[in-house]
C-alpha cells in the first residue's frame, strides 16, 4: 500500500506549479541569454570543456586581483549585522607618492571639468568605497592598488556580500531596501573613521547606497564629507531600464522574475550545482552585461565570474527587489556643495550611462565623464580611467598633494621587476 498522502500530493502540486512557473522565467531569461549563448557555442566548437576549465584554473592561481588585503575590522549594523571592512593606511615616510610618479591619464577619458573648492580645510581624508550588486570589495582591486599608501581608504563588504554577514534581519524574512545599506554604511564610517573628512566613492549598489547615508544622515554630508563619487549608478527608474532587449522581452522577464528568484532561493543547493554546471553560459552572460570592449583581459574577466558567481542565489534573490524600489533622485541635490565626480560606461546596460546624465542635470558644478567602450564595470574594464578621475578629484580636494601622479597604477597589484 502507498504512503503517499494527501498532503504530500498538494505539496508535489505547489512545488510543480513554482518550477513551472519558474521554467516560464526560463524561456523569458532565454531572451537575455541569446547573444551569450551563441558566443558560447562558437568557442564550444573550437575549445574543449576540459580545455576550458584548465584555462579557468591558471587564471584563478595567476591571477593578482582581489589579493589585497588590509587592517580587518568589523561594524555592527542596527540589527546587528557584522558588516566586514579593511583599512589601508597612509605610509608614512611619503614613499609611496614618490613611486606613484610617471604616467599619464588614460585617453579617451572625455572632457575633463575642474573646480576648486575651499569651504572645507586641507586635513586627513579617509576615501570610503561601497561595492555594487554580486560583488565585494575587491572589485575596487586597480584603484586600491593605485592609491595604497598615498591616502587612508576603508573598503567593506555590504551584508551578506563577501566576508560581511548574512543579514540577520533577512535570515529573520525581513526585506532588504537600500536605506539599511544606508544605515550599513554609517555603521561603517564609526567604527573604521569616526573622525576626519570623507571622500565617498560607490558603484552601483554602492552610490545607491550613498544616496541613502545622505537621505537619513544629512548633518554628516554637511559637517564631514568632502567629495563623492558615482561610478555606474542610478537615482532611480531602473524599472525602465530594458538591459538591451527587447521591450516585450524585458517585460515578461520583470513579470516573473521576483517570485522564480524567490523559488530559487529556496533551492538553493541545487541552484547552485546547476551554475557549476552551466558555467560557461554563466561567464558569456557575465561578459555581456559586465563590459563593453572585445578585448577584456580574459584573468579580468575571469575576476569578475569569481566575484559574482559567489554571491549565493538566496542573496540575489532578497536584494533584488530593492533596485526596482529604489528612487533617491530627491537626495541628488544635497551633494551640490562638495565637488562631484559622476562616470558611467557608454555600454552600460544595467544602470545606463542616461542615469548618470540625469543625476549631473541636478549637479551641475558635477564632472561628468561618460567612458568610451565601457559597461557596467567599468572600474575593471578601464581602470587607469577610473583612477585618474578619482585621483583629480583627490587632489582637488587636498586629499592627496597635486604633484601625485598615479596614471601607471592600476593596471595590477603586481609591478614588474626592473
């Protein structure tokens, strides 16, 4: 006789409509993997699985990014989130600068707009980055590397991404919205620099993230931040954002994509077996919505798999619906009195560099730089770029002496012998 119950068949029940609902989404998510997937096929006629994976190999142990490392130390969130940073600080005998001399900015940079601003007094400047969506701290790797030693930086990892914590709040089933990872971030700036000016610096989720420091931290925009950078990000209306596809494509995507992640997240086990196994479309996918040039550095490219592929699918799954909530376009505004820096790529089809051509609307006195052949990391993709703006804004800002130079930092954490 079967013990197959009545309440095991309305749980099979649940369970096939979720997966069928969830293989809707797949045929939708087919529509973003197309162009991935046919560049994947190409290189499967020429190139082994095998072959594949050994590449994988020696670039993982090759590979200088995300080597760098720092004085650990660790924030408390308001729900008692340990949120993980790592403090450079500045050497002391000046060597640094001196080593940083030579180079030049890298062309193709766009117009550079300068302003000086002295309402704020030289003095000790900690330079804060905050990381996007899938990734860590270390996807800051080249300007960590140009700036290491040259000025006091504060790289964390936000909750449940990198060495951070999971969210307590979310393991509890509380959502999370960028205005937590705004609280996040003022945990942050006590525990690792309670003192002393502050230069911002976020990409993607990260300038969000800034965004809301500044909507619930007003007094301390005013009294302590001297500069801000947005690199890659949006105020808002990333529901509008078409990822390159089609409309009709995109719309069935957003239809059901929160409750198959939801789904997903569940499984997440088994979810995360399927992306080992289906890795090389995962890395076509990576490159299309990660860059926008041909010729990536393949241990760059590799860099960024590694870095999105460990954020685990529960974690994509309760961030992603804080994007499509997310709107502080009111809170531009309050950055008009320190020197902005806003910089996109110009292939960027996840926050599209028209977000940051919004947000310079409302800061006129802003730089704007929108980078030639550049997606979405940017940082990674044209580093000595990203560098040099920041670097200009640095010195703009007394943060480093002027005749810092770092145009020929960057490219690695590892400088060549001679």
């Amino acid at each position: 006789m079967s013990e197959f119950s009545a309440g095991d068949a309305v749980t099979d029940a649940a369970t096939t409509v979720g997966w069928r609902r969830a293989g809707v989404a797949g045929a939708a998510m087919g529509v973003i993997a197309a162009g991935a997937a046919a560049g994947v096929a190409v290189e499967r006629l020429t190139v082994g699985r095998g072959m594949r994976r050994k590449a994988r190999l020696a670039l993982d142990t090759s590979g200088p990014y995300g080597s760098l490392r720092g004085l650990p130390g660790r924030a408390a969130a308001d729900d008692g989130t340990e949120l993980y940073y790592e403090i450079d600080e500045v050497e002391p005998d000046g060597a640094a600068v001196a080593a940083a001399a030579g180079g030049s900015p890298a062309a193709g940079s766009g117009t550079r707009r300068r302003r000086l601003f002295g309402s704020k007094a030289p003095g000790p400047v900690t330079v804060v980055f905050s990381h996007g969506y899938c990734l860590n701290q270390d996807s800051w790797h080249f300007q960590r590397a140009a700036l290491r030693g040259l000025v006091r930086t504060v790289h964390w990892d936000q909750r449940s991404h990198g060495r951070s914590e999971r969210g307590r709040a979310q393991a509890d089933g509380t959502t999370v919205g960028i205005d937590q990872l705004g609280r996040d971030l003022k945990a942050v700036i006590d525990a690792a620099a309670p003192e002393g000016r502050l230069v911002l610096v976020g990409h993607s989720m990260g300038g969000m993230t800034m965004m809301a420091l500044a909507e619930q931290y007003p007094q301390l925009i005013r009294d302590r931040v001297a500069a801000v950078a947005f690199v890659g990000t949006s105020s808002g209306k990333l529901a509008e954002v078409s990822f390159g596809l089609p409309i009709a494509g995109v719309n069935a995507v957003r239809r059901v994509l929160p409750g198959v992640l939801r789904a997903l997240g569940s499984q997440a086990e088994l979810v995360e077996r399927g992306r080992r196994a289906t890795a090389d479309l995962f890395a076509g996918l990576i490159k299309r919505y990660s860059f926008g040039s041909r010729d990536v550095d393949p241990a760059v490219e590799r860099f960024a798999e590694r870095l999105i592929e460990s954020t685990p699918i529960d974690v994509v799954a309760e961030f992603y619906p804080a994007f499509t909530d997310h709107d502080k376009s009111h809170v531009v505004p309050a950055f008009r009195d320190v020197p902005v820096l806003i910089l996109a790529g110009d292939k960027d089809l996840v926050t599209p560099s028209s977000h940051s051509e919004t947000m310079a609307d409302q800061l006129p006195e802003a730089e704007l730089v929108i980078v030639p052949d550049a997606g979405h990391l940017v940082m990674l993709e044209h580093p000595e770029t990203v560098t040099d703006r920041l670097a200009d804004l640095l010195v703009r800002v007394g943060a480093v002496p002027a005749e810092t130079n770092v145009g020929g930092h960057g490219s690695t954490a590892q400088q060549p012998d001679g």
